[in-house]
C-alpha cells in the first residue's frame, strides 16, 4: 500500500472526515504536514479521536486559519517547501491544506509538492453547487503535472448526475460519496464509511506509480 494524499476542490467540504475514515480503514498512519488554525481541534487531534490510529507530528503549525502562506508571514516565518519530505511509514494517508492551489509560499503551491512526492491523490468533492467547476479544474490541475489520481471522493447529499458527470469528464474513478453525519463519533463514521466506499476501492490498479 503506497501513501496516499488526500487532497479537496475546495474548502471545508469535509476533507479531513474523509481521511479519518480512509485512515481507520486501511489502518494507516496519519500525517497533515501544515495546520493553519489552532481553535478548537487541530485535524491531527479530530483523526487521532476518530481513529486512534497513530498520527504524525505536523511539520508547521500557525494560528491563524489563513492560507499556509498568509499564516506564516502573520508570524514572521517562511514554510520551506523543500523541507517536506513524505514519510516512509506505510500505509499512510497524508492530508494537504485547503485545495491545489493554496500557496506554501510566494514560489510554491501544495500542486508543487504533490508533484514531487509523485504519491497517488484522492480528490474530495462536495456534491453542491459549484463543484463540477471546481472539480474540473482540480483534476486538470493534477494531470498536468503527471500526478497519479486514485479517484474522487463526495462528500454531501446525493447528486447522481453532477457526480457522473465529473468522473466522465475527468477522466477518473468514482469512489463512492460520504453523507455528512448529524452525529460524527468513531462508530458512526466507520459505519458510513463502510457503506460509501466498498472493499477495495482504495486499491491501486496495476501500473499504477507507488
């Protein structure tokens, strides 16, 4: 099993839900190498609660809930992006911040390093308005910087149609979509999981880069 990134077509759409579910599910090791925002629960904490699956200390840590590069210069600090290196635990599921294109600094974006790591991604999409734009343009994005994409992930209220149509056209897997949960708990979301994403999905196909 490779490590897996798991990354979104936009914000706050329920990216780290997501990567707790697939990291209890293949009984990974969990790293979200940048957090912006300390109130409340850091992701690491909400995955370490809804897992207890072991986790890894974040690379960066800020304050303020702002785009990685915004969020350090607030403090006086420059994320160095060639200091970000993938882990070699495996399996693991490493989870970006924010979408694509959220800059780590005024030169590099998390396209840029997905596209250095060369690690299989995971898209998590909402299914509301919106989202075959953003999709779209995500999963272009990734194919022009010769990125691996496992699939695509929704999150949200069934859309049979929207979802048909981004998988068509973007040339990639449709995974299975997770409901938000009225009560998220470790059973609950185990429960879901299990049902959105049947055994195996998650696997490579053959000749896929590891």
């Amino acid at each position: 099993m490779p490590a897996i990134i798991v990354t979104g077509a936009d914000t706050d759409i329920g990216k780290t839900v997501f990567a707790a579910g697939l990291t209890a599910r293949l009984n990974a090791t969990y790293w979200k190498p940048i957090q912006s925002g300390l109130e409340g629960e850091t992701d690491r904490q909400t995955v370490a609660r809804l897992t207890g699956r072991p986790t890894l200390p974040e690379a960066a840590v800020f304050r303020l809930p702002a785009s990685p590069h915004i969020a350090a210069a607030a403090e006086g600090r420059r994320i160095d992006e060639t200091g970000l290196i993938l882990p070699a635990l495996r399996p693991l599921v490493v989870e970006g911040a924010g979408g694509l294109m959220v800059p780590l600094n005024d030169d590099a974006t998390m396209l840029d390093l997905f596209a250095r790591w060369r690690a299989p991604v995971i898209l998590c999409a909402r299914t509301s308005l919106g989202t075959i734009n953003h999709s779209l343009l995500s999963l272009m994005a990734l194919a022009a910087r010769g990125i691996p994409v496992l699939g695509v992930a929704f999150i949200g209220d069934p859309e049979p149609e929207v979802e048909t149509t981004i998988a068509r056209i973007g040339g990639v897997r449709h995974l299975g979509r997770l409901p938000r949960l009225a009560t998220l708990t470790p059973e609950t979301l185990r429960t879901a999981f299990d049902a959105a994403f049947p055994a195996g999905v998650f696997d490579l196909p053959d000749g896929a880069d590891r």
